[in-house]
C-alpha cells in the first residue's frame, strides 16, 4: 500500500510505500476509494491535538470497498462500499460506553489521530464502526458526510429545534449543516471573516437568509449558534448574537483560547455547550437521512500524492466545502 504519513508535527505529509495492513479479528481491510480532509487533520499535522503517535496516517473520512474480512466480522461483505468516520473504536464497558455516550469513551480510538487513517490506498478498520453505505451517490460526494456532515449533524441537534441558527465559519460542515437546516425549515443567518465576500454569497446560495462578517449584528436574536471555526473569540460574539435562553454550540476538536467576558452575555439561561465525537446513532441517523434531504457537497479533489497541498490550501481558504483525496 502507498501512504502519506506523518512522521513530525508541523512538518509535511511524506508519501511512503508499507506492507498491506492485516485485519485482526474483529476488523476489516478497506481499500480506499477517496478520503476527505477535514481541519481536524490540520489539527493533528500542526500538532494541536495532544499526544499524537507518530509516524501517522491522518484522513477520517474515508468511503472505499472492503477486501478482507478478519475473523469473526459479521454482518459486512467482501466487495461492500463503506464509510470509515472518525470515531475508530470504543471500549464498550467504561460508565460512558454503558450509559450509550460512546463519544466520550475512556478509551477510544480515533481514524487518522490515534490510529492510522485513510490518506492511503488501504486502511484497517474497527468492523463496528464502519458505515455501510450502499451504491447510491459518488465515492467523492459521500465523503465529507462522515465528518462535516455527522459532527455538523450532531452539532444541530444539541442547538436545540429553535428557528433561526447561527453558523460561525462557513466551511465543509456548514455548507452541509446549511441544506439540511433549511430542508428543517429554519432560517440561516451566516458568520464568515471579515471581508469574505465570495463565503458570504456561497451561503446565500445554499439558503442562508442572511450572511456577514463574525462581529457584525444579525437583524435577528438567534435562537442557536453553531461556531465551527476554530477561534476562541468568536464564543463572546455568538453569546451576544443569541437570544434570552439561547444556546452556542462550539463544535470543532481544538480551539483557541476563548477570552474573558461579561456574565451578562451569558446571563438569561444562555448556554454554551461542546461537541465531542460522535456516536454510532449518528451516523445512523444522518445517513439515513442525507439522502431524503438531498445533500450537494461542494468538493474539490486532489491526487492523494498532493495532500499537502489540499491542507494547505484549507488552511488558506482557498476552497468552498471540502476537499477530497482521491488515491
């Protein structure tokens, strides 16, 4: 199999030629049809994550075919498309496993952070947290659901049914978070940087009712906010943006350092949740669901040999929705 590895934080993605990985029982061998790259794997390249195994191999959203079965896999076959998300494995007997909140295992596994992921041509997977995805839509547009799409996902449910949602940073999960929004009935009033011009019309066309820079006012009180750009000052600026018992959501894996305010913004029941992971159930429940809605992913795909550039180029912004690795 052929690979892009990381062998030290910060430093670039290194293509490198390794055995083909055995399935242990329990597993499965994917060969990887394409990948997507998520800022998560920003995250793990620049080192922000903590305690990161190297070498790794990043990539969490991966949709490829199964070749080999290890022992004791049931309900999978040979030849079936999946998907691979990031939630890798789950010890299934700590109180969090027990009490069906898988997401924050107290010894979990993640795909392309704590065990190696899919910017390769083959990868090993937990066969229980792989998502059978059966034949309808392309490899390249399924592959940012099993990320942007689920954590976007359940992100939304834990804003709570309110009318009118806040998206800071309008990225691969908000350009999917967006349509499914609207299919819901709701009313998207979209945050991009300052300036971002061409993120605030991408927004407008997906539906968003409104779309401005981060620290402008909304001509509505937002009844939720989903904040999934990775920059802690944006948590006061949604807080002021949502109405009296309104919720902020922050979503993403890492973020910078959230500053001081006021008790005030947080005052009148506002409440400021995290996302960690996800569950099993959601993939279920999303997936399921994705097709219903009729979800267009914007995608932009890149040789698996350039996933340096397809970060960098995340990094940059110089993308609308997500880019793809194809191997």
């Amino acid at each position: 199999m052929y690979a892009m590895q990381l062998r030290q934080t910060r430093g670039d993605l290194i293509w490198t030629q390794m055995p083909d990985p055995l399935p242990q029982a329990g597993e499965i061998r994917v060969q990887v049809s394409v990948c997507g790259v998520c800022r998560t794997d920003l995250h793990v390249v620049d080192g922000e994550l903590p305690d990161i195994p190297l070498p790794i191999i990043p990539g969490h959203e991966i949709v490829g075919r199964i070749d080999k079965l290890g022992a004791g896999v049931t309900g999978l076959t040979l030849g079936e498309r999946v998907g691979i998300p990031w939630l890798g494995h789950t010890c299934g007997v700590c109180p969090y496993c027990l009490a069906k909140q898988e997401n924050l295992c107290d010894q979990p596994l993640f795909t392309g952070y704590t065990r190696n992921g899919g910017f390769a041509t083959a990868v090993v997977a937990d066969a229980r947290f792989a998502f059978p995805l059966a034949e309808k839509g392309s490899d390249v547009a399924l592959a940012p659901l099993l990320c942007a799409g689920l954590i976007g996902w359940r992100s939304l449910v834990m804003a709570g049914a309110g009318k009118n949602l806040g998206l800071y940073g309008f990225g691969a999960a908000a350009h999917i978070l967006a349509q499914v929004a609207n299919w819901q009935g709701r009313k998207v009033y979209a945050f991009t940087k300052p300036d971002d011009v061409a993120s605030q019309a991408y927004a407008r066309s997906l539906g968003a009712v409104w779309a401005g820079a981060a620290d402008e006012t909304p001509p509505e009180k937002l009844d939720a906010a989903i904040i999934f750009a990775p920059v802690g000052a944006l948590v006061p600026l949604a807080l002021q943006a949502v109405k009296k018992g309104g919720r902020v959501v922050c979503a993403g894996i890492h973020m910078s350092d959230i500053p001081s305010f006021a008790y005030r913004l947080l005052w009148e029941e506002r409440q400021l949740l995290s996302v960690a992971n996800l569950t099993r159930q959601d993939g279920i429940d999303f997936l399921k669901l994705a097709p219903e809605i009729g979800i267009i992913t914007q995608t932009t795909p890149y040789p698996l040999q350039q996933a340096n550039q397809a970060l960098a180029d995340l990094r940059a912004g110089r993308f609308q929705g997500a880019a793809v690795l194809v191997p």
